[in-house]
C-alpha cells in the first residue's frame, strides 16, 4: 500500500485556498484546536503554543511580575 505525501501547511499567515479546500483541511485532527479563518480566497490557521513549557514560562513570568509588583 502507498502512503500519501501530504504537505504540511503553514500556519500564522495567509494561504490561498478554496472554500472546499479550507473545509476539507479544518475537518482534520491534527487543527481541532487550531482557530482557523477564511476571507477572500485566503485561509489561515493559528495554532496556539500550548503545552507543559509554554505554562512553565507563563508561570515564571507570573512569578517575576509578582515579586517586582512587591518591591
């Protein structure tokens, strides 16, 4: 059996896209948190930084905000 190549998209710009082609693609898994927009024949996908180091630096942030607020 022959896998299929499939081109990864870019995400945080504007792509030229079709309606069918922008539904086909928000329908996939891999965008289910993803937010995804379409206007004038462009489609974009934002997909935001999640995960356990994304809240580790949001954490040290809060910290560092918090004692600087204290002083």
């Amino acid at each position: 059996m022959m896998s299929q190549l499939q081109t990864k998209l870019l995400t945080d710009t504007w792509v030229t896209a079709t309606w069918d082609e922008y539904i086909e693609i928000i329908t996939q898994p891999e965008y289910d948190r993803a937010k995804c927009y379409y206007y004038n024949g462009q489609l974009r996908l934002e997909i935001a930084a999640v995960g356990a180091d994304h809240a580790d630096d949001n954490g040290i942030l809060v910290i560092l905000i918090n004692l600087f607020g204290h002083c």
